[in-house]
C-alpha cells in the first residue's frame, strides 16, 4: 500500500466527511478509495452502455431523434 501526504481544502474535507460517514468507513483514506472506484465506474467505462449504442444505430438509420429545448437534451442522458 502507497502512503501519500496531500491537501486539500476545505470543501473537499467536508465532501471526503460525507462519503466516509455514509459508508461507514474508518477514515479518509477509504473514502478517497471509494470515490476513485465511482469515478472509474462513471467515468472510465470501456464500453458503451447498452442504451447509447441503440440510439447510435438510429442515428445512422436516418432516425434523427428531435428536441425543442436544451431541457429535453439534458433529460435524455
């Protein structure tokens, strides 16, 4: 295991209290583990989730999907 000294400020103090209060966890150090382990989860995804890959077939099928506003399109994702 790798032991690191690091800052960080205040809002990240609160947030890293958050995250280790909700899991149960004994310190910080966890916490910063299960926030790394979500962010690669979320972020780092190899494949494309099942939904995105049937709206590109449609795309390229010519089915344009519409919208009217910029809320429509932040509720689709």
């Amino acid at each position: 295991m790798v032991q690191a000294l690091i800052e960080i400020d205040e809002n990240t103090n609160r947030v890293l209290n958050v995250v280790k209060a909700k899991y149960g966890l004994k310190d910080k150090g966890e916490a910063i583990k299960v926030v790394v382990e979500k962010y690669i989860e979320e972020e780092n995804e190899p494949e494309l989730r099942p939904e995105y890959l049937e709206k590109l077939k449609k795309i390229r099928k010519g089915k344009y999907i519409g919208f009217n506003s910029i809320e429509e399109i932040t509720k689709t994702k």
